[in-house]
C-alpha cells in the first residue's frame, strides 16, 4: 500500500514537472516572441481591411490613388445561384482606371505586416541626415470605416542597401526597415493599374471579326457553337482560345493616357495592321487597333489602342501574331463524327494481317477466340486517335488533285473499321497510309479512298502484325 501511495505520488511529481516546463519554457516563450513580433510591428494590428493606399514619390506631381471598392456577383453553389461581395480597387489618380487586383492587394498585406529593425534615433531631430524631411516614398493608407490617415516615408537606404530608413506616421521616431518593405510598396502607376487589354467575359462575346493584310473572316456564335459567316463550323476550343489573347493579355507600356485624333497617324492607328473586333451582347462593339512596330534591341512591339478609352499603349509582337490567324487554323477540322463509347467492334488490318475485337463491358476480346486482350489500351488509342483526329496544314486532297498520288492512300498499309452499339449505324472504314517516321504524319481515308486528309499517326504504332502484340507484358 505504501508502495502504491508512492507511486502516485511520483507519477504526481511527474505530471507537475511536465507542466511546470510546458507553462515556463514552452507557454511563456511562446507569448513572449508574439509580443515580440507585435511590438515590432510598425502599425497596429487590426482585422479590418485597408479601403485605400496613397503612394507619393518624390518629385511626383499627384500622387496615386487607389480605392478598395465592393460588388455584387452571382454565384453559383450546390445548383444554386447566390449573391456574393466581390472586392476590386480602383485607380482616382493621376488618372482614372481600374486598379490590378493581385498588385493591390499584396501591398495592403505588406503594410499590415511591415515590421521595424530597430530603433535609429528616439526622435525626428535628425530625420534630415535620413533623408526623411524629403522622403523618397510616402505611403499613406486608411483602413475600412476608420478616417484616421496611417502612413510611413522612406529616407535613404544603409551603405549596403539591406536597410532603410524611415518614420512612421504619428511617431516620433527613425526606424531602420527591411528594405524589402520599400521594394514592395515602391510601385509605379503602371504597376498598380489594371493592364488588361479586353475586359470582358467570352460569355460577353458574340461575333468576332479580323482585319489585316493577310487574314479576313468574320465569326458568329451560335447555339451550338461559333461558325464562320458562310456557315463553316469553327473549333469552339480555338476560337475561345484566340478571343482569350486578348482577355488574357496585358499592355506592357501607356504611351498615352488620353490621345487625340491627331496622335493616330503619329502610332501608325490610322493605317492599323491589324483590326479585331469583338461584338459584343446589347449591340455593343469592344475594337482593337495595331499601329506601327517599335524596335528595341532584338523586340518588337507594337503600339495598339481600343475604342474603350482614348489610351495608346504597347502590346508585344507574340499577341500580335497570335491574332493575326487564319480561317484554316481556327475552323473545326475533325474528320470523323462519333464517340469512344458508341464502338462496340473494331477491325485492324496490318498488310494481310486482319484482327478483329469486341467489347464486352470494359474489355476487349478476340472475336475469334474470344480471349481477352491484355494490352487493350492500344485498341482504344486507336479508337480515340481517330475520334479526336483533325487534319492539319492544308485542306483535304480529293482524288484526281495532282498531289493525290504522294498521299499514298491508294495503296494503304493499314485499315481500321468501327463498328457500333446502334446497328443502324453504318461501320466506318478508314484507309491509312505509312507513317512519315520524320514528321509522325499519315493520310488517312474516311471515305474508302476519296478524300486524302493529313493528320497526326502516332496512333497506327498501336496497329498490331501478330497477336502477341496485344498480350503479355511490354
């Protein structure tokens, strides 16, 4: 029994002990570096968020302006549609426009977060040896539903650039800073601004037309998808693709904030190398112009306005060029009309070679045995090569065209037919030439040798000569 008291009394003492450290050691040092790193802090920590960023530098004649606004946007979730807040700032100075979202929002992290070295000098009675009376960068902020102006100037940076100086606003203090905290809030006007060149959604985007010396066509959305004004079926994957260029892309430079009919002719905007114009729902027009190029170094850009303001700016020669696109690239080019999953029967023919397959389930099988195809990945490469397959380069070759002959599709190597779930389906035979081992191109036939179309042919690797190609392991 008193072994047992004893015992307890250890196990107690233990407990105690334990506690004691993780209280002491562990607890306490804990509040004590988040007092230290609060305390280091060079503005109070507040949960609200900062509504507005003033960024003055020296010499500037008005300083930027940026507001944090809030708006309404429909969302939807779980099959529901709901309202929600969406934040986004705007520019108010030196000039008028939307602000960048990413770039805005990373400084007002950045100023809350800021944190102080150490303490230079106790009092502002040196702030001129800091360069602090004419300070290089001024920032000044406001956070939500409190009109009370915070801010920090930065004077000159240490000998080895790793520090600056600076004071806080409503301190009477010179602190040292990281210098990182300047680089971060050292923003420019372009910088800070929205450099999206079209902002609008593709769910905005109706018809789109192109202008230049060596394209023209116009396209027009449809119900199921975007056709070419003659009816030709265009590729809704390139289409968004192309029209996203330009949402997606960024002007890099303003040469103009508010251009005059005049400064057309001094850019080149009145005789444009290239026009895209995006209708737009509500009859609206979104016009985006190409001017003259710009040599810098081995770079070329190119001046560009819009219809949407009066701004000139310059864009790079890659956007250029990738609007400046064809009918042939953006119309659809699929060869066949049919799903993966509507084939139930496939038969491959290699030289004499014929093999034929069916699907049971996931599986494939030999029709003849009715053994199961270990290595049936390849069957349905095959199958989905030819689904997804788009001729390439040039329009198809019809038999009696001069060029006919080099397809070598009259005298093909392989020959795929497909056969389908719905019986009043007709099977489709597909003519394949020998693959071109240099380009990994083939012509293929949907049509038993009329028409010659050029495509990808990594598929026909899958085309097996003997039966054991389709079984064991590789």
């Amino acid at each position: 029994m008193k072994f047992f008291r004893n015992a307890i009394i250890l196990v107690v003492i233990g407990i105690l002990a334990g506690f004691s450290y993780w209280y002491f050691e562990v607890k306490k040092a804990k509040e004590k570096k988040e007092k230290e790193e609060k305390e280091a802090l060079l503005f109070e920590q507040k949960d609200a968020k900062i509504t507005k960023i003033v960024i003055k530098k020296r010499g500037d004649k008005k300083p930027i302006i940026a507001i944090r606004k809030t708006k309404k946007k429909k969302k939807k979730e779980d099959g529901k549609e709901k309202e929600i807040n969406v934040d986004y700032w705007v520019i108010t100075s030196p000039v008028n426009t939307n602000g960048d979202l990413y770039t805005l929002d990373t400084m007002a992290n950045d100023i809350k977060k800021a944190k102080r070295e150490e303490v230079v000098w106790d009092s502002l009675e040196k702030e001129k040896d800091y360069g602090l009376d004419n300070p290089e960068l001024s920032i000044r902020f406001k956070y939500e539903n409190d009109d009370r102006e915070r801010g920090i100037d930065f004077g000159i940076k240490t000998l080895d650039g790793k520090k600056v100086f600076a004071k806080v606003v409503g301190q009477n203090k010179i602190y040292a800073v990281a210098s990182g905290i300047y680089d971060s809030l050292n923003k420019s006007l372009l910088d800070v601004r929205d450099k999206t060149i079209s902002p609008f959604g593709k769910e905005d985007i109706v018809s789109i037309s192109l202008i230049s010396p060596h394209n023209m066509f116009t396209l027009k959305k449809r119900e199921d998808g975007w056709y070419f004004v003659d009816g030709v079926k265009a590729s809704t994957s390139r289409v968004e693709l192309y029209e996203g260029h330009l949402r997606w892309g960024n002007f890099r430079e303003v040469v103009k904030e508010k251009a005059e009919y005049k400064d057309l002719a001094e850019y080149g905007l009145d005789k444009p190398r290239l026009i895209v114009k995006y209708g737009l729902k509500k009859g609206k027009d979104y016009i985006f112009i190409v001017g003259d190029p710009i040599k810098e170094g081995d770079v070329t850009y190119y001046y560009a306005t819009r219809n949407t303001d009066d701004m000139i700016f310059e864009v790079t020669s890659d956007l250029v060029m990738k609007l400046d696109t064809t009918k042939f690239l953006l119309k659809d080019r699929h060869i066949f009309n049919f799903k993966y999953d509507d084939v139930n029967k496939v038969t491959l023919k290699n030289g004499d070679k014929s093999f034929t397959f069916i699907k049971k389930g996931e599986d494939w099988y030999f029709a003849d045995t009715d053994k199961k195809v270990e290595k049936d990945y390849k069957i349905d490469g095959i199958i989905r090569s030819l689904e997804d397959a788009e001729y390439e380069e040039f329009e198809p070759i019809k038999k009696g065209d001069p060029k006919y002959e080099k397809t070598g599709i009259d005298n093909p190597k392989y020959e795929v037919i497909l056969y389908f779930k719905d019986e009043n389906r007709k099977p489709i035979k597909v003519l394949v030439s020998k693959k071109n081992e240099k380009t990994e191109r083939v012509y293929i036939s949907p049509d038993n040798g009329e028409t010659a179309y050029y495509t990808f042919g990594y598929f026909v690797d899958n085309i097996p000569e003997k039966r054991k190609d389709l079984m064991g392991s590789d």
